[in-house]
DNA sequence: TTCATTACTTAGGAACACGCGG
DNA sequence: CCGCGTGTTCCTAAGTAATGAA
C-alpha cells in the first residue's frame, strides 16, 4: 500500500505542476476552451476533455472534474450567479470564521495578565501565539526563574530546620507542593532552561548459568560459549510460552542466535527442533521459586538496594525543581515479541551498551558519567525536547528515550493543554459537522473521502490510521487506512437501513467490531469508494492523515484527528455522569454509576482486556460471598424481630437496647450486602473492558474532580495515588462547577 | 514540498506488592 | 499469620503527529 501511496502522490505532484502550467497558457489564450468566466469562479477545458475549475476569492483553490455529470452542475451554476456565491459560502468560506477565533483570544490575553491564572487558561487556547510576546517571554522567564529560586531558597529553610522538624515535613513539602501550573509556560518551544541528570541506569550483566545446567543437541549435551548461552537463555525462559512454538517466532529467533554462534557452534547447531532448552528452563524457574522463599530480611534488602538506586537513578533535576524520572532503567536484551501477527516476533533484541546512548541535559549541567571504561555515544545540550537519554533500538530502529514521569510538569502541562485544546474544539465541533456532511456532497473524491473519515473518526473514535511499512510491523489499520475489505455494507441489516459493519484488527491488533447504521449519504459514498476495488484496496485512496489533519489545522488551530477521540471521550463521560448519578444513592452506588460513564467511554474508545484469567472463579466467589451474607442477613432480621418480639413482652431498657442494636446490625449487613452486589455488576460489565486507559488518557480529570466535590466523594475513591499524582493539577484547580 | 526521522502519547499485559479474610 | 486475589506498577510496543533534511 505504501508503495502504492508513493506512486500516487508522485502523479499528484505532476499534475499540480501541469496546473499551473496549463494555467498560464489559458491565460495567454493558447486554445484552451474557456466555459465560465464568473467573477467568482473560472471554468475551463483542456484539449483531453478534463475540465479545470477555479475558484476565485481569498481561498481560491482548484478542482479538477474528470466525469461529465459534474460538468452539468457546473454550468448550472454559472447560470445562477447567486448560486454560485451560495455554494462559496457553504464550501469554502467557512475557514476564516473559525480561523478568526484564536485570533480573538490573542487580542484579549494581555489584558489579563496580571491574574495569573486567568492568563493561564487562556494561554493554552493560543499556544502558536506569535513571537511578539518576546519581550513578555523573557518577563516570564524571569518570573519562573524567580519563583523556583523562592522555592530553593524554602527548600533550604528546610533543611535547617530538618532537626528540629523532623524528616518528615522537610523531605515531603516542597516537591509536593509545586504548583506548577500557577506559573508561566514557555511558549518559544523551549522545554527547560536547566536539566541534570544521573544518566540511565543499565540492565545487569549477563550471569552464565551453573556448569550443572545443561543444553542439549540432538540429546547430547553441549556447552555454549557465552554469547551464544546468553541468547539461548532467553528462549528458555519463554519455554512455557505458547510463541515459542509459532513458526515466524522460531525462525526469527534461530536465525539470530546462530549470528551469535561461534563458528563451531554454527556448523553443529543447524535446527532448533533438536534444541533441548528444558533443563536451562527448569533452573530459572527454580530460581524464581528460590526468590519468592526468601526470608524477609533478604527481600527488605533487595528493596532498599533498588529504592537507593531510585533515589540516585530515579530523579533530575529541571528548572530547579526534583523531578521523577519514568523510565531511567535501560531496556534490559531478550527476544522481541510483537503483538498480534508480528513478522518479526521472536528476534533478538540486542543489549544496549554506553556507547550507544545519547544524553541529553544542560551545558551547565554536571554531566552524568558513562561507567568505568565506557563513552557515551554523544552527549548534547537540547532544550527543545523532553527527554533525557535516547538510543535506537535493533529491531526497527526507532529510537527510545527516557522521559519523565507523567506528574512532572513537562508532562503534566502538555496533558493539560491536550484537555484545553478538546474544549476548543467543543466550541466549534457542530459547524465542522456540518461542514463535512455537507462535504459529503462535494464533486471531488478527496473531499468527500476526507468528510466520510472524519464522519467516522468523529461518531466512532476510531484512530487516525497512519500509513506504515509493510512487513514490518502486524497488519492493523485505523481510519484513513482502511481497506475494502475491513467494511460491509448492509443496505438494511436487523431493521435498521444502511448499516456498516467494521471488523478489523487496530492498535495493539485489538479487534474493532461494531455494526453502525449510518446516514444515506455516507452510505451512498462508500459503495462509490468501494466501486471497482480488489479487497485489498484502500477504502480511501485519495486520503491520507497527513492530508486529513491539514484539513482539520484549516478548521481549528490545533485540531488533529486524534483530539475528537479526546472530545468525544470526554464530553461522554460528562454527560453520562449527569445522566446516570443520582442524588440520593450512598457512596458504592454513585461509584458504581462513575464506572459504568468510564465504561460507556471505554467502549467507545474500544479499550478491550483479555478476560481476567481468574474471572469466572472469582466471581463465583464473590456469589459465594453474597449468598453467605444473605444468610446473615436473614438471620439478622429473625433476631431482630424476636429482640422486638421480647422487648414488647419484657418492656425494660435492656430489652430496647437489645433492639437498637440488632436493627444498627441488620442496616450494617444490608450494607455491606448492597455492596457486595454493587461490586459484582461492577466485575460482570467489566470482564473485557479495560477502564485504565481512557481514565489516564482520554478523560479531562477535571470532569472527575469535579464530579467527586459535586457529590462530596472522596477523590481517592476514583484515583489511586498514581493517578492523584499525575492529575495534581486537575485536582487542584477544578471546583464543582467544572464544565469541561 | 515531500519523505524520513524524531518526539511524544497511548496501550495492554506481566510482574509485583499489598491488604484482606480465613 | 499466611496465602491468595486484586489493584498497582512496570514494561515497552505501537500508535500519532510534528519536525527536519533534501
């Protein structure tokens, strides 16, 4: 398909050059036959019967008809002035309105400055705000600057007072309380002005297996060297795997363990069928085994070896503030498993070592050291990116790095401004629908394919879909790559008329199933797209993301196809927040209602689990659970009734006190049963729904907070520490009025 | 302008830790 | 107190989209 692509956007290119060539010649009256000649629109023929429109104006741009039926039209249209003017309006003039709205902002930012926060949220609605703020940048740099001394200079108060305080308060508060976004932002592309680091942290040398664990060859044992042990380790690590028995798997793995062979080893080792890795296999089990038995102390050491490592490892320094780093761990060597049908799954992925590492941190910086005996790669001073440490990586050469964790500033920020950029387009999303559906009329092929994917990409969530290399990676898909063959048209399906159904295989090869009735329109579109196209076709050939999201940069600043997952996401969970919480349900129940909102959204997203492996049983034990406290419960009441029963006979205060507390006893199970019960709805809806990654990714947490002061929840109830980290600011800043 | 590269976000599963009930 | 199950953390693959070089 790639290919394909290319040669595609190769004829594009031609023929826009011919254009304009064509153009000229056209106007220096060199035969060509000229149709229309409306202030508003230029029609004209070429000798090979093509016929050229232009239109006129600020956004006058080209189409090109190539059938007789979009002719007809056309000279209808030079007939009718007005109608031309209208067909203006509805198609191309729409642009500078929406282009028009940051500008807005733009002008009326600067008033606020002096409340910093008020400045701030605007601040995120014009992040392309142009460089005549310089002046006002270096203010704010300084202001930052000044701040985060303040800061220091509190840290150091601190520590004085480390003595008399204790460790607690001193160790905790100042990072804690870092308020980052009550400050300025960088707005000039620079993503630090100081960072310092301790540089990676490398995967543990190989450790050769015990002389007593044998590899056998075609039942003889054999003693490999190192190199060659190492990478026969790790397949016998994956022995129990169910992979190792896939054919690519084995070959991709065989072929690269034998480039790790001496050539002794090469000439005897020639298949893997004889290959016995069971012993190896049996030691590292037995080694885990072996570490899960450790006494305690032996465990309390191991942990405090790695919480020392992430102590000198685990943070940096950025802009004067301690930040956690997330993964200053290298990535440790063993064999690539891609997910789904991946074509080079079991391939070695080779050890990284210092010479292959980049490090990136400030000149002023005390730079990390490589270890004994080793160089970095490159060690280089970019403030235009976040990362700290990068290398690339063997198995499709793409590079990795090392980031920070997503309670950082840097990352917290642009999570923020991700949520105030899916605002903005809520402000604007019910005219760039009307627009494509009225796109879905257009004579040009490229803009009704471009408003039918939007169409899909907007009703359905589904993933821009970015071309990638063949072979390379498994065959998954997302909008603007599907093909034929991903889609069937019903023109009625179950009593509904014109029902598509989806089945494909997205990110991380997770299928997408879903039968969607969808307008006549769009309907009508896809049998045209699908016209005359083998199975294999791209469903829409004249479209790609890159294509799809200049479209969507004209229709708002900012605006990607990924930011209607985010909209759509979001707008979701507040409305079915307010639709499914009610006012007089305890606690459980209004939490039950909150999973099943982030549910509702995690359907639309398609975020999908492999079932629990343990499910079916431990929802058996929770019925077992249930039905026990029903019996409780049953039991309860027959006390209390007979409590009451005595105390009408007996009517002493003991009596009476016996019935209080077997009626608080009866409230208590009917609870705590109510509980049970709510907790397994819960499960059942949840079995193949993962709920983490729209909660993480797609859902502005301030709908969350605010829905949690709104109804007097504890915020802890919905976000783990984790996540209250990494939402600190969402926290923070959202009331109860909140409107995302 | 195009294409490859780079940077950064999103994703599911495995490993791990920890708390709860027996 | 122990074992088990669950929630949390880690891991890194796989996307999207911006950036940069030709």
């Amino acid at each position: 398909h790639k290919h394909k692509d290319k040669y595609k956007d190769k004829e594009h290119k031609h023929k826009d050059h011919k254009k304009d060539k064509e153009r000229e010649k056209f106007k220096h009256g060199n035969g060509y036959l000229v149709l229309s000649d409306s202030p508003h629109l230029e029609i004209w023929s070429r000798r090979d019967q093509c016929v050229i429109l232009r239109l006129i104006g600020l956004y006058s741009c080209y189409a090109e008809c190539v059938t007789l039926s979009c002719l007809l039209p056309a000279f209808q249209m030079k007939s009718l002035d007005g109608k031309v003017k209208k067909e203006k309006e509805n198609g191309f003039a729409s642009p500078p309105h929406v282009k028009s709205e940051p500008e807005d902002d733009f002008y009326h930012s600067p008033k606020q400055e002096k409340s910093l926060k008020r400045e701030r949220d605007d601040d995120n609605d014009s992040e392309f705000k142009p460089k005549k703020i310089k002046t006002e940048n270096d203010k704010k740099g300084k202001k930052r600057k000044r701040e985060a001394e303040e800061i220091n200079q509190k840290k150091a108060k601190n520590k004085k007072g480390e003595v008399a305080d204790g460790k607690k308060k001193a160790k905790k508060e100042p990072e804690e309380k870092w308020k980052w976004w009550e400050e300025e932002r960088y707005t000039d592309g620079v993503k630090w002005k100081f960072l310092e680091h301790k540089g990676p942290v490398f995967a543990p040398p190989y450790e050769p297996v015990p002389s007593h664990v044998k590899f056998y060859y075609d039942g003889k044992p054999m003693k490999l060297s190192p190199q060659a042990e190492e990478v026969a380790t790790f397949f016998a690590k994956m022995l129990d795997h169910e992979y190792t028995t896939k054919d690519i798997f084995r070959k991709n793995f065989f072929k690269d363990w034998r480039k790790e062979m001496t050539s002794e080893e090469k000439s005897k080792i020639t298949d893997l069928k004889k290959c016995n890795f069971s012993e190896m296999s049996e030691y590292f089990k037995a080694q885990s085994e072996a570490r899960k038995a450790m006494s305690k102390e032996e465990k309390l050491k191991i942990k405090e070896e790695n919480e020392r490592i992430l102590q000198e490892y685990g943070f940096c320094i950025m802009d004067k503030h301690k930040e956690r780093i997330a993964n200053f761990r290298i990535e440790p060597p063993g064999l690539f498993r891609g997910r789904g049908d991946h074509p080079k799954m079991g391939m070695l992925k080779r050890r990284i070592r210092p010479q292959d590492i980049i490090i990136n941190c400030s000149k002023d910086s005390k730079h990390p050291e490589p270890p004994p005996g080793t160089k970095w790669k490159e060690v280089r001073h970019d403030n235009k990116v976040t990362w700290l440490v990068s290398w690339t990586e063997n198995i499709q050469g793409s590079i990795k790095y090392i980031m920070l964790n997503p309670s950082s500033r840097i990352k917290g920020e642009k999570d923020w401004q991700k949520y105030e950029t899916a605002r903005r387009l809520k402000k604007c999303v019910d005219r760039i629908r009307a627009q494509y559906r009225e796109d879905w009329k257009s004579k040009e092929m490229r803009i009704r394919q471009r408003a039918v994917a939007l169409y899909f990409i907007d009703k359905l969530a589904l993933r821009a879909g970015n071309e990638k290399e063949e072979g390379e990676t498994a065959d998954t898909v997302g909008c603007c790559s599907l093909r034929v063959e991903h889609i069937k048209l019903y023109p009625e399906n179950d009593g509904q008329e014109y029902v598509v159904e989806f089945d494909f295989l997205g990110k991380d090869s997770i299928r997408y199933y879903n039968k969607v009735p969808v307008e006549k329109r769009v309907f009508k579109n896809l049998q045209l797209f699908m016209e005359n196209k083998e199975p294999d076709d791209d469903l829409f050939d004249r479209l790609n993301t890159s294509i799809l999201n200049k479209h969507l940069q004209e229709l708002m600043d900012g605006l990607t196809a990924k930011v209607f997952r985010t909209y759509n996401a979001s707008i979701t969970l507040q409305q079915q927040l307010k639709e499914l919480t009610t006012a007089d349900e305890n606690i459980p129940a209004k939490i039950l209602s909150y999973n099943r909102a982030n549910r509702a959204v995690a359907i639309l997203c398609n975020h999908q689990r492999a079932p629990p492996k343990t499910f079916e049983k431990s929802m058996q034990n929770l019925q077992t659970k249930i039905d026990a406290k029903r019996d409780q419960l049953s039991d309860a009441k027959r006390e209390l009734k007979s409590a009451k029963a005595d105390a009408k006979v007996r009517k002493d205060e003991k009596s009476k006190k016996a019935v209080e507390t077997k009626k608080k006893a009866v409230q208590r199970i009917e609870e705590q049963l109510m509980k049970l019960e709510v907790q397994a709805t819960d499960r059942e809806e949840n079995k193949q729904i993962a709920l983490g990654t729209s909660k993480l990714n797609y859902l502005d947490p301030r709908i969350s907070v605010a829905w949690c002061k709104k109804w007097g929840i504890p915020v802890e109830k919905i976000y783990n520490k984790t996540q209250r980290e990494k939402f600190a600011w969402a926290i923070d800043m959202a009331d109860e009025d909140y409107e995302f």
